[in-house]
C-alpha cells in the first residue's frame, strides 16, 4: 500500500507567537509585571510572525 506524501512546506513561522509569549513571561516574572509581559511577548510574536511570513520566499 502506498503511503500519501505530504509535499507542503511546513510553517515554522507559527512559532513565533508562543515564543514570544514565553519570552515576555519570563520578562514579565523578572520585572514583576506579568501581564505587560506577556501583552509585550504576544505582539511581538503576532509581528515577527507577520514578518517571517512576507519575507518568506514565494514559489
């Protein structure tokens, strides 16, 4: 039997959101600020995610 293979490029940008989520916890416990932390850390991931995302080759 054969198997069906899945030729699409895998998105890594995607992980960019909850890196940058995890990034802004850690800056958040450290300054004592946890929810500007993780705001900072959430737009950040959204806007490098944009970024890595339009600068991505085009085929």
């Amino acid at each position: 039997m054969k198997k069906k293979v899945n030729k699409k490029k895998e998105d890594n940008e995607a992980l960019f959101i909850p890196a940058g989520l995890f990034v802004g916890m850690g800056l958040g416990f450290l300054y004592d600020q946890l929810v500007v932390g993780l705001f900072i850390g959430l737009g950040a991931g959204f806007l490098f995610f944009a970024i890595a995302k339009n600068f991505r080759k085009k085929k």
